[in-house]
C-alpha cells in the first residue's frame, strides 16, 4: 500500500514572495491544519496578540468549505485583518495563502484602549501596541478587495518562472577635474554633516525637540542622498532613512530609554520608512521620527536615576496592571527593600507607592476618558483591587474623583 503523497508547494512559495513585494504585506503559506509552513514576516507581533494558530485555523475551515475562486477577508478580536485565498488542485483543498495583518482604521489612543479592554490584556503593553499598530498598513476596502482578486488568480493557475533579460552595463567617461572639485565639496558637506548629526543626538539624549528640530532643519539639505540612484531616488532616500532612525535610537538608548521601548518604536518607523510612497513624506517622516524619539526620551528616560532606582522604575513601567509592592519589587532586582525606598525618595522625590499609584492614575484617564468600560474595570485593569481606594488615590492625584475628571472631559 502507497503512502500519501506530500503536496508539494514550491509554486506558492513564488507566489507568497510575489505578493509579499507587490503589496508589501506579510504573507503566510499554511497548511490544512492551519500550520505555517513558509512565511515572509516584517511585523513581528507582540506576545500578548500571538495567536497565529487561531487564525489560520479559522482561516482554512471556512475555505475549504467553499468554492476554488472565493477569498475570505477575516478579522480577529484585536480587529487584524487578513486576506486569504485557498489552494485548490484536482479538487482537492491543501492550505492557503494569507496575506495580512492590516488595518482599516487610522490607529489612535481611543482604538488601542478599546482593543486592550475588549480582549483584556495587559495595561503594560499600550506602548508596544501603539507601536505595533501604527506601523500596519491602512487599507481601503477596494484596495482589500484587490488584493483577494490578485491571489484567487495567481492561485488558480500554474506559476510560470520567468526569465530576466538584460543589457550590458555602460561605463561612465571619468572626468579628473570634476572628481577633484566633487571631493572637496564632499569633504566640506560630510564635516558639516557630522557637525549637525552630532547636535541631534545631544538634543535627542535630553529628549528637546526644540533643539533637535533647530539642527536637523540647519542639515536636512545635507541628507539629500538621491544622486546616489539617480533612477530611483526615493530608494536612495529610504536608506539614507533608516540610517538616520539607526542614529535616533542610539541616541535614545544613551538617553537612558529602556531597549524595549526602543525597539518597539525602531521597528515601526523601519517599516514606515520602507512602505513610504513618496519623497515628500520621507521628509516629513524624518521630523516625525525625531520628535517621537525625543517624546520617548521624556516619557522613559531614566538616565539621571540611580541603577537600582532605574531598575525598579523600569520593572514597575513595564508591570504596571501587576500587583506591585516595594518588596516585590526590591526582591524582583535584587536589592534590600529599605535602601530601595531610601533610593527611590531621593532620585524620584517620591515613594515607590506613590510613583505607582501616579502612572496607575495616567493610565486610568485614557479609559475614563472613552466612557465604554466601568469604573470597576479600569481600577483593576490598572492594578487597583479595590474601587474605594482607587479613588481616594485618583482624587488624591487629580484632586478629582473619577467621576467628577468625567464629567469635566465632557465640558
């Protein structure tokens, strides 16, 4: 008795290669079960979203029900988007080729609370989520629909390999006066260029966007790389881009931001900088990704802390919906809970307590502000165990209570 032939999906792999360049989307190939067995991924997704198996598998039930030319358009509880196309032969179903995730909203502060909120996940998450969903595509429902016509055709046919023709190169006349009068042009615009990058990363490092927007406006005429692909400009630009967001998040980490937090936004602006559709919006990003990293700068920057304060401003900022304690904490670092609290008073001018209970309180604004989840819900969400003292404290630090900061969003 013959065993069961595997499916050979070599073709497909062409196919999720070419759909991954022309739409620059994730593509996935995933078997009956739902198992990815080939996939070209540039968003990686946070931990708390990894449910990939979920997907997939909801994914291939439902096409494998239904005709060779449907395409499903799925959406999960963390409203990801995904655009799928069964492979079909000799009437037989063998897996899929899913493109997604994307979105058909603008992300904002509102949609990743409601998102949080929905699917309970950890208030400790909101900057990588931020960062994660900013970073996505925004479709239209034509452009959608386009995509689920392209693969349904692509899958219905045989792959044709095909083959690249090319000319040979012509070589430029070298004209010595010119490279001469180039190189010492260059050697003044390369000095200055330095000059100015240097500014920025100082000014990033203290997190002021007032300086770091001074110098890049003073050299962004010296970051016009576009004579190096005359042909194609807006590829030379793009490099010239991700170096510069190489030089914001080395500056950010010297400005004492914790990596994760680097990393989240590095890796949005990465991918921002490759989809941008034009020069113009090159530019502007660069001025984008500036202040955001001065922004972060502000907002994590524990370079004037102490190392143990540091490490427990840290734990606590990326713990913050966890049950926190001053022991749990100087426990959690390794430290003595008494010359943690010393510590903590002297770099923070706060307790620990208090310096919780203050970010719990910042965080617990953004739900009361949006008006879809109860009181309850959000003190717990943000770590509060009991509803009174979440807010004898929210009134403590807003001198208003949660009701009353409510209604005063309202006016």
């Amino acid at each position: 008795m013959m065993g069961k032939v595997e499916f050979d999906f070599k073709d497909y792999k062409e196919i999720c290669n070419m759909l991954n360049t022309i739409t620059r989307l994730d593509v996935q190939l995933i078997d009956t079960e739902g198992n990815t067995i080939f996939k070209l991924v540039k968003h990686n997704l946070p931990v708390t979203l990894q449910n990939f198996q979920n997907d997939n598998f909801n994914i291939c039930n439902l096409l494998k029900n239904n005709t060779l030319d449907s395409y499903y358009h799925y959406i999960n509880s963390y409203n990801l988007e995904y655009i799928s196309c069964g492979i079909w032969k000799d009437g037989s179903f063998h897996g899929a080729v899913s493109v997604g995730p994307f979105i058909s909203f603008v992300p904002t502060t509102e949609s990743i609370s409601d998102i949080i909120s929905n699917n309970k996940l950890p208030i400790s998450e909101r900057t990588q989520l931020n960062e994660f969903y900013n970073a996505l595509s925004v479709l239209k429902i034509k452009h959608s629909n386009d995509i689920g016509s392209l693969i349904v055709n692509l899958c219905s046919h045989s792959y044709i390999y095909p083959k690249l023709l090319t000319s040979e190169i012509i070589k430029p006349a070298i004209n010595k006066e010119e490279l001469i009068a180039n190189i010492a042009e260059t050697k003044n615009i390369i000095e200055s260029r330095y000059k100015y990058e240097k500014e920025i990363i100082n000014a990033v490092i203290k997190g002021d966007k007032d300086e770091a927007n001074n110098a890049l406006n003073e050299a962004n005429v010296l970051y016009d790389f576009t004579y190096r692909m005359p042909d194609n400009p807006i590829r030379s630009t793009k490099d010239t881009t991700f170096t510069f967001n190489t030089l914001l998040r080395v500056a950010a980490q010297r400005g004492g931001v914790h990596p994760i937090y680097i990393h989240n936004i590095s890796e949005k602006f990465a991918i921002m900088i490759e989809k941008a559709p034009n020069l113009p919006y090159l530019q502007k990003l660069m001025f984008v990704m500036l202040n955001e990293y001065c922004d972060l700068v502000k907002m994590f920057s524990t370079s004037d802390y102490s190392p143990i304060v540091k490490n427990a401003v840290d734990h606590i900022n990326l713990n913050l919906g966890n049950e926190l304690t001053l022991k749990s904490i100087a426990d959690t670092i390794h430290v003595n809970a008494s010359h943690l609290s010393r510590k903590f008073k002297i770099d923070t001018n706060m307790t620990v307590i208090d310096y919780i209970n203050q970010k719990r309180v910042e965080e617990a604004k953004l739900y009361l502000e949006r008006g879809k989840i109860s009181f309850t819900e959000i003190a717990l969400m943000v770590g509060f165990n009991d509803l009174n003292y979440f807010g004898r404290v929210f009134k403590k630090i807003t001198s208003l209570t949660p009701s009353e900061y409510v209604k005063s969003k309202k006016l």
